[in-house]
C-alpha cells in the first residue's frame, strides 16, 4: 500500500515563480527529466524531448520571448520540453502524453524539495526558441519549466469543486 | 522536504488492465477525479468534466466502441473524461493540462492501492461515447479511465534512457 505522499504532493504542488538565487544540484534536475520520461504515452512512443539551459545568455535569449521572461530569467535552471514529430502516432494523444510528462516533472520537483512553473505563453515563440537551440523542426517546443529553490512558499490556489466537475454517475 | 513516496509511484505505476471483481470505495473514486482537478492549467481555466460509470450494462455499451473493450467491462468503474470547449483557451495547452489531469488521476488511483489504465483508442468512436453518457457536443471525450484492485502486480515496463531523450544541456 502506498503511503498517501502522493495525494499530498498532487494537492499541495504550487506554480513556484520566485526563487532563490541557489543553483539546483545537476541531479536533481535528472530526477525530474527521468520522471517525466515515466510518463505513460499511447503505444509506449515517449515522444518528449528535452533541452535543458543552464547558461545565462542562453537563458536570457529565451527569457525575450515571453512576457514571463524574468521568471526564466531568475530561475538556476530550465528545462524546455519539445514533442518529436517523428516520433508521433497520434495529434491528440501525444500532445495530451506530453502533458502527462509536465505534470510528472512539476510533482517531482516538489517531490525533491524544488519549486517549479510549467510557462506556456512562450508557444507563441515556439519557432524562435527552436532556433536558440538550434533544433531541427520536427522538434516542436511544448512548454519551458522553470525550476529553482522556491524564495517563498505561500501561494495559495482554488480548483472549482467536484460537484461542478463530475457531471454525472451513472 | 517531501518524501520520496513521490518519485517511487511516479517509477512504479503501472497500466492495470487485469481487475478483480471487488468493487471500489465510492470515496476512493472521489479522491481520483480530486487529484486530476489539481492538474495545472493555462489560467486556471480546468477545462476537465467527469462522468463515472458503474452500471454494468452502461459499461458494456461503451466497451462495445474499443477493441479493449473487456477492460472496461473488467473494471468495476470507469471515469470518463471530456474536455469543455467552452472552458477553453488554446488547444495545445488545453489538451496538455488534461493530460496532465489523467496522470494525476493514474498516480492517485496507484497511492490507494488501486490499479488504472487510460484508454485512447476508444476516442476514434468519442461521438458515440457522448452519445451513450447523454452529453452536448461541447464536452469533447478525452480518454477513458479503467478503475478496479489489481488482479496481479507483475507488470514490467521501459523506457528510453535519459542520453537519448535529453537533446542538449547548454
């Protein structure tokens, strides 16, 4: 039986956008790249990719591109996760597969004590962050983590309740 | 600092598409559906809808539109899950945080001692499915969700190796 750790981490994960100045340990960050690879994806086709960007310039050069540019910018480390187009089977599902990955990095950072935000406005730049990394273009950019040691941790959020979302049990 | 039970059911969850014939806590279904709530979403906008199915011959007709139909008809309850295009904001994203909802839903039901597969191959007959649960062509399914207690633990699964997945670390 599983301790409920679980249940805990899912409900008290938050979208962390302020961190410490500390850099995060090397395998930390691997922790939370494997875990998103344990994602499950439709015929087992894992078609996440990751560019993980350490460096400042770097940083920066991404940051330019999305009006949340001073979260990536003050965060140590950020992982961009890019769907592989070559290795899709399904639109719907591979995208839905990468969303699963996210929430496994999101819930493993926090797992080892990390803050982390999955930033999406940064896809209306997705070519131009293709080309600061130099991918080909068959890698199609999904979202950026930011991750860092969290500078606070008081953000409170709401979920509407589940009345309002199960509509009906048959 | 949270326990590492975390990484452990992200490393450990399994696909359980084998069920015994005990049915589920009604609340432990209820903490499922909870946990995929707490999935982010771009704006918060929760664009996931629930329907829970129990009744053995609601279950048998939607069987009948997967070819993994004698898993749902196994499993003593399946969560549907749709996507209200009224809640929506943007595709991708939108379909990414149901993703990330489903994965919430498969870690919670693997932290109660529970076993769970999604199923997508049943989203080539989503019209029908609607149809047989009554809803409004806005609630757009997005997979199906196999709930029971594990007939047997002795899955194996892989994945990619982090040398293959991670593209770059600049």
């Amino acid at each position: 039986m599983m301790s409920n750790e679980v249940l805990k981490a899912i409900y008290e994960r938050r979208s962390v956008r302020d961190f410490s100045p500390m850099p995060v340990d090397e395998q930390q960050v691997m922790e939370i790249i494997r875990a998103g690879s344990w994602a499950p994806s439709g015929l087992n086709n894992q078609p996440w990719r990751f560019v993980v960007v350490k460096d400042a310039k770097a940083k920066e050069e991404i940051a330019g591109k999305t009006r949340y540019g001073h979260i990536i910018e003050a965060a140590p480390v950020i992982v961009s996760v890019f769907l592989d187009r070559k290795a899709m089977y399904h639109e719907v599902k591979d995208i839905q597969a990468i969303g699963a990955c996210l929430q496994n990095m999101l819930l493993a950072a926090h797992a080892q004590g990390l803050g982390a935000v999955w930033l999406g406005e940064i896809l209306k730049n997705k070519e131009k962050v293709s080309e600061i990394v130099s991918l080909p273009s068959h890698l199609e950019l999904m979202a950026v983590v930011a991750i860092g040691h969290p500078a606070q941790r008081n953000q409170t959020s709401e979920r509407k309740g589940l009345d309002e979302l199960i509509l009906k049990i048959i």
